[in-house]
C-alpha cells in the first residue's frame, strides 16, 4: 500500500511548503547521525511525515491539474471573449456568466488554469492592447484609455507605469528611438 502511494506522487511537485519539508529534512539529517534505540522510531516517524506531506501536496497538484483540463474548453472561451471586447464590462461576473460558471467557481478555475486573477489578465491584455496602440496610431493617450477599456486616462497611466516600468509616453518615445519613427 506505501509503495502505491509513493508511486502514484508526481516527479515534481510545485509547494509552498518549502520550510515545511526543511524541518522535515534537518530533523532527519539530525536523527541519522545520531541513530541509536529511540531515534529509530523517530527516524520513522518523520520519513511517514515526509511522505504524508508529499503525497498530501501531490493531490493538490494532481486536482489543479484536474481542473486545468476539464475547464480548458470555458477558459479557452473566456479569454477569447475578454480579448475581443476588451472596452466592454469584464467584470468577475460578466466572464464567469460567459462560461456558464458562477463567479466564485470561475475565479478558481481561471486562476488555476491561468496563474492569474481575471483582474490581472484582463489589465494585461488592455496594456498589450495599449502599448501596440501607442505606437502603431496617432491617438491621444484619452482615446488609447478608451479604447482599451480602461475608465480613465489617469487609470491607464497609474496601471501602465505599474506594469511597464515607464509612463505610456515615455514607452511610445524609447520605442521610437529604439527603432527609428
């Protein structure tokens, strides 16, 4: 029964249990050096802990995997959406309703699938949107804020600097230099 559960434990495991399984670890360096008559229980009882923890993170993994795949089609769906109206409400609710899902439930399949908040992918797919715009048409930054779908020009500034390290004039002017106007 051990053996199937230490087989069935991907060969690599994504954790953010990194001092968890140090202790785990210096415990055992600790007790190997030093084995003698009680220390063998405890060297058993934390090679069980290490497994326990291991197999207890491989389900984890082994679920967002799950998940990943047997929603692929809806997110597939829902980025498309989100990329084809990025001035109309993208709201939590206006996505999760898009794939069918209810918003608390598309938020965990979302941020499983995708490593990111819906929040987070859809500033990035207006930036991407934005820093294309800034330097491919003549539109004031308002319009670009515009039609990105961001609510304000000074929105757009504020999240573009964060995102990019530069203000959009100052990204639209390295470009320019960069590779000639």
């Amino acid at each position: 029964v051990l053996y199937d559960k230490l087989m069935s434990i991907p060969n690599f495991i994504k954790t953010d249990k990194y001092q968890k399984y140090y202790e785990i670890f210096q415990k055992l360096c600790t007790h190997y050096d030093t084995a003698i008559g009680f220390d063998k229980i405890i060297l058993h009882s934390l090679i069980l802990e290490l497994i326990y923890t291991l197999i207890n993170d491989s389900k984890k993994l082994i679920l967002r995997d799950h998940i990943k795949r047997s929603n692929y089609k809806a997110i597939e769906k829902a980025i498309k959406y989100i990329k084809e109206n990025l001035t109309s409400d993208l709201s939590l609710e206006a996505i999760a309703n898009q794939a069918g899902f209810s918003p608390v439930h598309f938020h965990n399949v979302f941020k499983a699938s995708t490593g990111k908040t819906l929040h987070e992918y859809v500033e990035e797919q207006r930036i991407k949107k934005a820093a294309n715009m800034l330097i491919t048409t003549d539109y004031t930054l308002a319009e670009i804020a515009y039609e990105c779908g961001f609510s304000s020009q000074s929105y757009f500034s504020y999240a573009f600097k964060r995102k990019m390290n530069k203000t959009p004039r100052e990204y639209a002017k390295e470009v320019f230099e960069r590779y000639g106007e």
